[in-house]
C-alpha cells in the first residue's frame, strides 16, 4: 500500500506542477507550433505520443499494469526528472511572452491535456478534480466525456529521439559527478557548478548541436572538448565509455534573479545583484 501510495504522489504532483504553471496560458492565443519549438520541446511531445500509443494498446488488451508502469514511468522520470526539471530556469526567469516560454506551457499544456484522460479509467476521482482546472467553455461537465487523446505521427523521430537518449546519458555522468562534488563541499546547488566536459570523437556532434548544454546539466557554465582529458580530477562512468567530467565552483557572482553565475552580475548599476539576461528581461517588462 505504502508502494502504491507514493506512486500515486509522484503521478499526482507532476499533474500539480503542470497545472500550477500553466496559470496564464490561453491555448488559442499562445499555441507554439511544433516547428517553433526547439529541440527539447518536441522531445517531450515525442515522448507523450508514445505514452499514448502505448496505453491505449495496453487499455484494449486489458492489461492494466502496463498503463500503470507507463504513466508511472512518464511522469517521474521523462516530464518530473528530466522535461520540467529541465524548463523551470526558462519558465521562471524568461520574459512572460517569450517563445521559449511559451513553447514550454504548450508541451505542458499537451501533457496534462491527454495525462487527465488516460489516467480517468484508473484515476476518476482525480481526474474529475483536474478537469475542473482544465474545463473550457464548451466542453463536457465530466472527464468521462471528454473524448480520447489521439497521439499524432507528425512527432514521431527516431533520429531526434536517440540523440536525446544520448545526451540525457551524459546527463547521468554530469550528475553523478556534481554529486562527487557536493559530497566534497566543492560546491552547494549545481547552479553554483562550472561542468568541463571530455568526449570522444563518437560523442562531439550531439553535444555541440545544443547550444545550451548548461541548461540541460542545470549548472552555471559548460566547457567541451574532444579527445581524452588533459589533466586530472575529471570522473568517468563504466557503463558510459567515452564520457568525462570535471566540475570547479563557477566563476562570477550570483544573480538573485534566476540564481545563475555570471560574470556580467553587477554591471548594470541600477540593477546591480542582475545578470545580463536578467537584466533584458527586467527591461522588458
């Protein structure tokens, strides 16, 4: 019971964030189209398609415990662990109307928009109280209504989906190693991590075709190089070969803002605790 009870709190707290933060968005006037979004984004999208497919099979072969594990597995680990960890910096620090922004609720909006009518069969107290949130004018009083989430070939990508595996597999070997170093007091919070990166000639490509590597590691600056490190302190993992990693306590100061470190924190005088990219929001607004 007590199993069965935390994976309900996992499945109901990711549906929880999502809806928190999708407060200000009107799908009919800030719907970002696929071909917007970058590359994480349709990741997502991909990854909920997926689910889909594969809970509607499970659904008609009455094998419950398959749509269990799978929505289980989709929030915890795809959306709770990677997606939303990963969006929090852009949601919360961006401009309000920004496209990343915007880009971000939309997969969300997707997410908890099929998540409130796989889960209903299993779940029907809980999605009743999620439709609540998400009922527009129009549409049916109850979730049992509400018709059934189609998943989309448009978004399937085998391409796209292996390189992402790829980096979420250096990913595990970036956190394994901040985790070294918060056990060694060299930093705190992995935002306070300067993340020097060592891959072989098989790794280079994926990694240099995102142009936010410190987002995706959720650190304050990334180095990379190709070929074998150069001098010591860098940790590798044996189940991931060609993969090394070293971290050093970030250069700059603290923005207060979005918590990042950045040389550019303090140049601004008026506000002088803001990083630059903070600053072009704050500007903005």
């Amino acid at each position: 019971m007590k199993q069965l009870a935390e994976a309900y709190r996992k499945i109901r707290n990711t549906c929880r964030f999502i809806l928190g933060n999708l407060f200000d968005f009107d799908p009919e006037r800030d719907r970002v189209n696929p071909e917007q979004m970058n590359e994480l984004d349709r990741w997502a999208l991909l990854k909920l398609n997926k689910l889909i497919l594969r809970v509607t099979r499970a659904y008609r072969n009455y094998e419950f415990h398959l749509v269990y594990h799978s929505i289980h597995n989709f929030c915890t680990v795809d959306m709770s662990a990677i997606y939303l960890d990963i969006i929090k910096d852009r949601h919360y620090t961006s401009h309000s109307q920004s496209l990343e922004r915007r880009a971000a609720q939309t997969v969300m909006y997707d997410v908890i928009q099929s998540l409130v009518r796989i889960l209903a069969p299993i779940l029907a107290f809980t999605s009743e109280e999620m439709w609540r949130y998400l009922k527009r004018d129009g549409e049916p009083e109850s979730v049992q209504l509400a018709g059934w989430p189609s998943a989309e070939e448009s978004t399937q990508d085998p391409e796209l989906e292996a390189k992402w595996e790829r980096i979420f597999k250096v990913r595990e070997v970036v956190a394994k190693a901040l985790e070294e170093a918060r056990r060694s007091k060299i930093i705190g919070h992995s935002l306070g991590a300067m993340v020097h990166l060592a891959v072989t000639s098989d790794w280079i490509k994926d990694l240099q075709s995102v142009p936010d590597l410190d987002k995706i590691f959720i650190v304050s600056g990334v180095s990379l190089e190709s070929g074998e490190p150069k001098d010591s302190g860098y940790l590798q993992l044996d189940e991931v070969p060609g993969i090394w990693v070293k971290v050093e306590q970030a250069g700059g100061s603290k923005c207060e803002r979005c918590w990042v470190y950045d040389s550019t924190v303090g140049e601004d005088e008026t506000h002088q605790t803001l990083c630059k990219r903070c600053l072009e929001v704050i500007n903005q607004m």
